[in-house]
C-alpha cells in the first residue's frame, strides 16, 4: 500500500502561491464589477427607480 506523501512547500513557494491566490482573486472581483457595471449600463439608471 502507497504512503501518503505530503510535500513541504518552501517559502519561496508559500509566498508564490499567495501571490497567485491574490491575483485570482483580484481577476475575480473586477470581472464582478465589469458585470455589474454593464448591466447597470445596458438596462439604464432606470433600474434602480422601480417599484418594490
């Protein structure tokens, strides 16, 4: 039966992945921001003066 083998990040590979999990979640949070800023425009400021 295999062991499991867990693999020791270094540093160097610590601070890469943080950087990396930092970009996608930058990417992710201004494609939300494109989105509703888009849908903002393609509907009209009439959008948020409707009846509730």
């Amino acid at each position: 039966m295999i062991e499991n083998e867990l693999v020791t990040l270094t540093d160097k590979q610590k601070k890469a992945r943080r950087s990396r999990s930092i970009a996608i979640g930058l990417g992710l949070a201004v494609l939300v921001v494109v989105f509703y800023v888009s849908t903002i425009i393609k509907f009209g400021p009439a959008i948020l003066d409707r009846a509730l």
